[in-house]
C-alpha cells in the first residue's frame, strides 16, 4: 500500500538500452530549456493576486475534469469530490472528498494523469510514497501546509517551475483587469492572454445574447451591424494584444470555415443577431467568422489558432444539473481538406498568416492535417490536443504527421491545462516521449544524433517561440 | 517441409530483453487462472448431448468462416472445403477438404489464425510438426483418432481447458432446450446462454416474420401490439436469466440509439410489423429498441452489449448460393458520440446499468469510446473484437484506449467465437499481449510492476467476472 | 555542417539486436532481388531518347512535388525552385535554384525523401558529405559532371538499378511513341505503359471534351455513342497491350462504383457528352466506368487498379497559376465497402479478376481493405500509397492489413514515382520495412526464420510479379 513514489530518471523513454541511451542524451539536452506555455486554461487572477491556495482538493482536484470525470466514470458522485455545481460549489469536507480520490487512485493506472500526478506530489512537494487511501490524510496535511507558505504562492510556483511564458485564455468579454493587474505590478513573470471570442461568434452558446450586449459595451461600437461588429474585435484584439496577446483560440463544432462575399455575410450576421436562425446558419456564420479573423490576423498579427471537433457538454442531465467543463466534452470525426478550403483559398499561399490547427481525431493526422500543413505557407499543426496529450499519443502525432509534414510545420508543444501545477510534469512527458521518438530515428539511422538534438530544441523550445511570435 | 511444431514459452511478448523478463513474470501469474467466456458463438447442444466429433474438417475448418474466408479468398471454392451451402452439407470427401486446406496453411502466416490453430494443434492434440500437404493425412488421422476418445467429448474438454463458465448466444425464438439439458445433467460446468433478439428486432432480416410469429407462441403474448411486443421481450429475458443467462447482445448495423415517446414508439412498431415501412425505419426502430433494452436491463439485471458496424452479408452471390455466416461480413465506419446520445440521455447516468460496447472501427477507440466510456457510468468497453482480435489488434486497443479510459472501463477477453477449441489459444494470445503491453508501461517507469501484476489479473479474469455479473 | 554522409548497412531495420540479426539476414536474402516497379510516373520518352539529363534542379528537384511543396509550405516561392508554371518553365539559375534547396534541406529532417535523397546522392554519385548550403556547389558540379557522362545515362541506370519491368503510365490520347520506339529499339530493358484512361472518363476534368475528340481520332470509333465509346476503350487497351502493358489504372476521386443496365449507362453517357451534366452524374460516369473497365479487363486480362481518395489541385490559386501536380494534392477519407459492392455483385468472384485496391485513407485499412481481400477472390491490396509510402507508412500498412488480409492477397511494392532515381532507394526502404516487419513476427516466435524468408521473397518480388502478370 505504502509503496514508494519514485521519478525514474529515465522513465518514458524507449526500453531498449541503445536507443534509451540516444534518448536520454537528447533528453538531458532540453531538459532544462524554459517553459513555454503560448496556449492554456489557468487562472490569471492567480499571478495577479498571488494569493495562497488552501488545500489539494481546491487547486488539484474540483477544478480538474481529467481527474473527477475518471471517478464519474465508476459511479462516484461528483458533490463527493467537491466539484462544483449550478447550485454552488461542493460542500463536501475538502479532506473527504481528497480521501475518496486517493481511494481511486487506482483509477488513473496507464494514463497521463497518473503521471502528471505523481511528477506533482514527487518534486512540487517532495512526497515519497504513493496516494493511496492509507496516505491519504498524510497527502492532504502535507500539501495544505506547504500551499500555505510563500514559496508556494502562484508566482513563487511561477519562477520555480522555468516558465519563461504562460498564456491564458479569455473571451471578448472579459475585462483583461487580472492581466493589466499582472503587467502593471513590476512582476518580471510574463502572463499573457489569448484572445477567444466564441462566445460572441457562436449563436448557439447558451450566453450568446448577453456576451454580444457585453461586447458592444466593452468596444462601444453598434455591435447589431455587421460592420460594427467586426470593428468591435478589431479593437478587443488590440486590447488583447494591449496585455502582451499574440494569438487568437477557436473553438468551433467543426473546422468549417467560410469566405461569402459581404453582403451575404452581413445578410447572414442580421440573421444571427435577430436570433431566428437555423443550426445551418450558426454553423455557416461560425464558419465565415474563421475567415474574418484570419483577415483580422493579417492586419494585426495574431497567431490563429482553431481547436475543431469538440461535442461539448455531451451529458445533458449532468450539463443541466452542474454546467460546463464537466468531463463531459466527447471528441467527433473532424473533416479538414473540404472544411478549411474557403479559408485557404483567401489567405492559403500568404506565409504573413499563422494558423494553428488542432485535432482531436487522430485519423487526420496522416490523411489530411501533415498533407495540408505540408503545403500551405500559413498552416502549421498544433500538437497533440486533450485526450491525445499523453505518452501515446504524442508518439502516434509523431509517427503519423512527421513523415509528410517534417518537424519544421508543427509547433512545439502546448499543455493546454487548467492545472498549473502540471505544467512542468506536461511539459517534461512531451520532451520525453519527443526525444524517444527522436532517439529510435537516430538507432534505425534516418537522422544523425546531431540533427537529432538540434531538432529536440526545436520542438521544446525554439518553434513555439517562432510559431506563436513570442 | 515437415519443420518442427514449436509453441515457444515466450511467443507473442515483446523481443527486448529487459521488457520481455517483465512480460514473462506478469504472464506467469496469470496463465493459468480459469477462463471465463462471457460472449462467444459455441453450440450448446455440444455440451447438452457430449456427443464425440468426428473429423478436423467438421470441427475445425467447416464451421470457422475465419479459415475458409482466406482460402476462398485466393480462388479455393468453398464446395472444395466442406463448407454447407443452401442446397445442403458440403459433399466433399472431408479428408480431401483437409488435404486442401493444409496445401494453403501458407496463406495464414501472420495471422492470428495460425497462431489459434497451431496453439490448438500442439496443446490439444500433442502434435509436433507443422501443417503442411505432406503432413496433412498424419494430422487428420491423428485428429480423428483422438475426436473418437472419451477424452476428447466436449466435457472433458471444457474441464481440460479450465473454463469456468462459457456463454453462448441464442435468439428468443430458442428453445433453449440444450441450456435445460445442461442445467438439469448434474454437469457441473457452467454453460449459459446470452439473448440476442435482432430476429425479432431486425425488420430487414429475411426471417423476420417468422421468428416474431414464433416469439408471440413462445411468449403467448399478442406481440403485434407494442405492450405485448415489450411484454415478451421481458418474459424472454426471464427464461433466459432461468439458465444462467446474465447478459444480452445486439448486432446491428450502426450504434444508433433512439428514445421516441410512448406515443410515437408504438406508431412506429405498427408500421414495422405491418411489413410496409422504410429503411429508415426500420434503422429508427432498431434505435429504439437498444433504449428498450437498456430499461429492461434495469429491470431484471441483464447486462447489455452492442456489437455494432458490421456489413452482413456483403457478397450478394455467395449469400444467395451459401446463406449467412461465410466470411463476408465487412466493418464499416462507425459513429458513436451522437448514436448513443439519446439512450445516454435517459439511462446513462445510471450506474446500475452496466453497457458493453464493441466496435470494428479502431478509429473511434481513442476518439469516441474512451472518452466516452471515461465518462459515462453505465458505460464500458468490450475488447478488441473479431478481425481485431490479433496480437496488434489488442495492443492497439490498449494503447488507443487505455489513456483516457484506464483499465478499469474495459472488460477483459471475449473469445467471441464459434471454435470451440481455439478458446485457450485465443485467451492465452490475449493474456500475453495484455502483458507485453502492461510489461512495456513498467519499462518504461509508467507503472510499477507491483500493480502491473494487479492490473494484469484484473484483465484476464477479474474484470470480466464483475463486469458480466457472473 | 559538412557531416559525412553514411548509408549504415542496418538502417530503417530495428534497433532492438536480436530483432535486427534477423531483420539483416532477411534483408540480405532480398537486397539483390531484381526490382519490379508494376506501376509509376516516370517520362517514357527518357529511355526512348536515352538522352543525358543536364544538372540536378531539373533532374531531382523541380519534377518532383515531394520536395518543392516542403520548402513551399514554409514560405520559399516556387519560382526560386525551377518550377514551371503556367507561363513557362521556371526562369530562375538552376543552379540557384539548387542553392536555395540545399539551405533548406533540414525541413526533410525525418521524412522519407531525406532517405531517398541521401540513397541517391550516396550510392548513385558516390558524394560522401551531406547537402546544405556549404556543399551545394559541390553537389552540384558533381552530379551535373555525372550527369554528362554515358555511365549516366536513362538506358545505364536503368541497368544499373536492376530494374527488370519500369511501367510507365499513360492516357488513351497517348501516341505511345516513346514505348514503340523503345520496343523497337533492340534496346532489352523492359520500358512498359499502363492505361490510365482518367482524362476520358473524368467529365470534370479540364481538357475532357478535348481528350474525348482526340479518343475518336486515335480510335476511329464514334466515341460519342455508347457502344462507340466503350469499343474505343477497348482498341486503345489493345493498342497498349501492343507495348507490353498489363494493367490499367483509375485515379478518382472516390472508389464509388456502379453498374447501371445498359440502357441507363447509355443514358448518362449521353448526358455527359452533352456537357450539361451535374457533379452526381459525373461521379456516376466515373463509377459506372470502373466497372465497365472491369468487364474489358475479363476479356483482354489487363489487371485494374484504382487509386482512389486525392482532392486534387486544392490550392486554387496556385492551380490558376501553376497547373497540376504542385504539391497540392490531399487525401480524403475515403469509404470501400459500399463503394465496391456495385462492381464486387458483378464480378467479385470470379479470379480471373485481378482488381487491385489503393488507399491515401489508413483508417481503412484494418476496417474496410483487409476483410474485403482476405474474402473476395478478385480483390488485392496495394502497398502503402503516396504520402504512406515511407518507413512508418510501409510498417503500419503491414500491422494493419496482415491479420486479416494476410501477406498474399498484397501485392508488392510499387514505388509510384516520377523520380526515376529514386526508383532503387524506394524498395530498398521498403524491402528494409518489411524485412523489419518480419524479423519482429519472428522474435516474438509468431513466425518461423524460414517462413519469413520466404515471404520476404513474395513481398520483395514474386507477389508482384504474379499480381500484375508480368
């Protein structure tokens, strides 16, 4: 039960001694590189008030939908892990609902989480044995009482874990005080926004009405014309980019993208303002706004980035009774080559134009995303997104997308977390798994272990700086 | 010609070493546990009347589409097999049918096949060379002699082979005349059954109007009427659960699922048996039908599986000449996210239901049913089935599911087959690459090898036994 | 910078040593087998004229889209490559031109035209350090001095590379000039066509209604009935049988097929040549002819493949600017199962059939291509195809298809090129692949050394042989 917590310094990469050897070599190489975060879900408000957080089940477990959706998955009700609902936050004891999760650690065997875990507890907090429900206790004194200390306050976290950049993402609607808070307050940390404006883009978000009010008075523009409208972005961006911004996020159904001529456009947006639309429209209006806000790019030099083919709040008794971000968001086959046409066929050939494009269905890595980023000046392929964030599949994002896009047209690595304390544990797997793969092209002689290591800093460091234009 | 038979100790885990001494030790100390079959395609009146066969080509090649589908394949006629066509038995002389499949045993290499029969061969049969034309008439003769032995009845050798309990598959419109016999011999081996009730549920099935006839005798409920047609389904399900039956299976062609209201389900019903509906009817009705079940199972207790994906007799010729069942049922691509909305939407959140679902397309395991099944409390994961259940069919099922899912959504082995003695070789092919893949985490520093060990019990026997309710 | 360039006798086999011994001896026993190259794209009129190619940018790099699309999807214009557009052949020095291909050529880090490359520039012109900008010069005056030589020549390296059949592919509107003139020769290389009537049956095609008055011509059949135009079809098969060719090709962009009653196909056959036709009845046209082309192949015995599932020319612009075959080809997801059944109801079963099957869609493989060969007995499967024509493409192809399908209801390798000198690089890395494939079969004892021999042999070079009927 009491079994030791051990971080093997080799662990992830390849069993075999020769090519660990390679790998382990690459690894040590890039280890120590900065983290760059350009793409993220923390908390700004973190870094702007620095306050202490209280205890594990606060910051590691009720906001963490990669853990509690697991012990959902076995019959644990969520108000018995603290998790949140429509009718306020969990009144659960924040020491039970930590012993019921360390009673289901077992849960997590094999999956990243586990890892990303046990990384956490081993060097944030220096624990040496394993969750269980026999340490449980043990687990959530220790823990609450270094959170309560200054060295384990948001920015002391910050600076310990390497983060050169973190970026957080908010919508148009959102007053941007945390991140002026941050910029104004003389801290050397750099934490940056991304500008995500699908809740004024989607007419089928259930606050679509109230964020587009919000949008006109935030941008003091007629927001109910088309024109208006596209000024208000233009000048969010710029508030954005105001607060060190320098890429868009989008989170559509689809990777549908549309390019109709203005007045159809402004024809369909009076249409989804009067809100008596169909799915077609919200979907096809969805589609044009991909377009608008490449154009947008071109002017004001933000990095696009899409994230397609998300079913969001799949479980609608659960999305009814508790909300959003619930564990409940269920990947969907995603079309590219038909979808992003309309986009590429504006700006496809302008290399002035960076779109990152994400996937959460693998089958398009070989069969569409390495074609298509293989080809078109201004698309690059974001890595390995959510489910996909994980030993396996970096390795298949590897296996399948290298080949026909090279290295060189993907973008590092993003974690794409709401847990900052996993950032170090997310980036250290992806380094790791990179480098394994790097390793077994250099045992099977289709790279030279120098070009190997050259391209290990790329893909820890160097193009996600280049990609995202820190 | 005639090289040696071997069945290496350490055939099918991984060549490394290190890796390998891992994945030995975990296979070790589960190869030998009691197989449990919760879902194959065996014959009961085998075990009902423990009558000896007769010959390898009545027992092995005639009734195993998986054998005489790759003969056929490269132009061997199935007459030429033995293989029953509408016009009756195969008329060949069953050693000449054997003597031509041994002159092909080539086209099996690489496949699991191989690796069934060979394992078949050597362990049940003590036979010690390979399969070839020259040794053809030794192996049938062998065989044969041994068939016509005590210790050779279907008895002996489910003892022999340590099944603890064995499922096999019948409609509602069974007698279960054999499931009685065996319940009633004083044999203490289990053998149950699982109702499948597509023959009654598949308006398009040529036999449809039959087997509902048969299933309002059996019954004696009026099921041309909606209520009587539920009724009996439930009193069905009652004499199945009488010998030992704890599950049922659908196999349809999509997962569509369907929950109409009252109102609506019954007009539907009365369009279906009226025998003028669409296809797209009778697809809706076959929805509806999977959330009947699943309230059913709430019910009595069954648990439910869905085998969906499969193109039924693909090859129009061959199904008119040669009926069903003769290797040419094809995947095809299948959608689960939206399909099983509306019966999630209703019971999915129940964890009293317990929902096994297979697929045949591998592009939804990481996409669609892992994370679909790391969510849901109703929902599990069936194993890597049919043409995926091979050496890289389940290492690809648990590399692609494992991450998001755990081990503990998934279900352990189903043999899933009508080769009654392939059913060690097929539970020993899976325990070994379960292995390898558990022995490949522990390598790896991604798991220690303590609950490796745990873990690799849990799916070769464990699992299984708790998700079926057995 | 100027690193050596090395072949390592052991690369792409795998790393793990007692998998590579046997890989190696596998690989040895294969290495020196004759190449079959059944299907391709490389200039007939090179071996009619046997005259010397000029310097590497015209030689290697501006015909080959594989490369020129990589250095364009980072932003380098294709007129710095040499390549032609629409108004002519790119104007730029090639030697330039070359320069500028050498400073990019770490974009290939990874890719299989990095392995190629280096084959070629290794074992063709003996260069011993690798291509960047420092050695661009030298690479080119090197090659360029090769180039100039006898030794150099089309007709010696075809010599050279032990090739035993080059199939060229061509249109019916061909004049076959260049294989008459080869066939004439004395010449004894085997320089052979396969007939790829797209331009004819494409109705959506740019040059359609051209190529179909030119079919008339060279048929002197009134190709704009029916019955005239199939006749055409059929004479101008014969006239390419003339040169030695035994298959056609069918490059659409489905697999849909179709077999409409002659009356019907008569229909929309007058429907297309009128012009007025809509998108569904053309792709109709194209399906129907696929199974019209598998009539003509039961009587004239030419082997069908069909080479579905690529958008071509998705760059519009650069289409308007460049014409065809720039690199911006994508693949589609791409369905069989449905899609054949038309053709599989109307010959499937019969062998005399040969039909071979190519994907650009890997999810299909395990899916829908493997079950469909391993049962019908017309049907093979191509090797891994265009983009998945590379080291983990050819590997995958294997631990997907091989289960089901087997190895023998695969065809070979086919290099599919219009990179003559490539040609040997191709199989090498696909005979290293496979050789690796089997080597793993026999470590982890799924397959005897002497079995994996053997089939090493097949999938070297006898499975092609016997698939296209050479």
């Amino acid at each position: 039960m009491s079994r030791p917590l051990l971080q093997h310094p080799d662990r992830l990469l390849p069993a075999e001694p020769s090519v660990r050897a390679i790998a382990r070599r690459l690894y040590q190489s890039v280890s120590a590189l900065p983290i760059l975060s350009p793409h993220g879900h923390t908390d700004p408000a973190w870094f702007a008030t620095n306050a202490n957080w209280s205890n594990p089940t606060e910051l590691l477990l009720a906001p963490d939908h990669y853990l509690f959706r697991m012990l959902y998955s076995q019959g644990v009700p969520l108000e018995d892990l603290g998790v949140a609902s429509r009718s306020g936050p969990g009144s659960v004891d924040p020491q039970t609902a930590w012993r019921t999760f360390a009673a289901h650690f077992h849960l997590f065997r094999g999956t990243p989480s586990a890892m990303w875990l046990n990384h956490t507890f081993a060097t944030v907090f220096g624990l040496d044995v394993t969750l269980s429900s026999k340490t449980a206790d043990y687990y959530y004194e220790r823990i609450s009482a270094d959170l309560a200390t200054a060295e384990f306050r948001p920015r002391a976290l910050f600076e310990r874990f390497g983060i050169e950049l973190l970026a957080t993402t908010e919508g148009p609607t959102d007053s941007l005080e945390h991140h002026e808070a941050i910029r104004d307050s003389g801290w050397k940390g750099r934490v940056v926004s991304a500008y995500r404006p699908d809740s004024v883009i989607d007419a089928e978000h259930e606050c679509f009405a109230a964020a587009l009010r919000r949008f006109g008075e935030l941008t003091r523009e007629d927001v109910y014309t088309w024109d208006g409208y596209l000024q208000a972005h233009a000048k969010r961006r710029q508030d954005f980019i105001a607060v060190g911004t320098t890429s868009s996020d989008h989170g559509h159904p689809t990777a549908r993208t549309a390019n109709l001529a203005h007045r159809e456009a402004e024809a369909l947006f009076m249409r989804i303002v009067s809100g008596d639309f169909t799915a077609d429209q919200a979907e096809l209006f969805r589609a044009q706004m991909l377009t608008e806000m490449a154009r947008l790019s071109l002017d004001d030099g933000l990095v696009m980035q899409i994230h397609p083919g998300s079913f969001r709040n799949h479980n609608r008794e659960l999305f009814d009774t508790h909300g959003r971000d619930k564990g409940a968001d269920m990947p969907t086959r995603t079309e590219y080559v038909q979808a992003l046409k309309p986009l590429l066929d504006a700006f496809g050939n302008n290399p002035r134009l960076s779109l990152i494009v994400f996937t959460l269905d693998e089958s398009t890595y070989a069969r569409e995303l390495a074609p298509l980023a293989g080809h078109y000046p201004c698309l690059k392929l974001g890595p390995a997104w959510w489910f996909h964030d994980s030993p396996e599949g970096i390795r298949r994002f590897r296996e399948q997308v290298t080949e026909t896009a090279g290295f060189y047209n993907t973008v590092g690595f993003n974690d794409d977390t709401r847990a900052f304390l996993s950032i170090p544990a997310r980036h250290d797997v992806a380094r790791r798994v990179d480098c394994g793969f790097l390793a077994r092209l250099v045992a099977e002689h289709r790279l030279d272990e120098e070009e190997a290591a050259e391209v290990a800093a790329e893909l820890a460091y160097r193009l996600a700086k280049r990609a995202y234009r820190l």
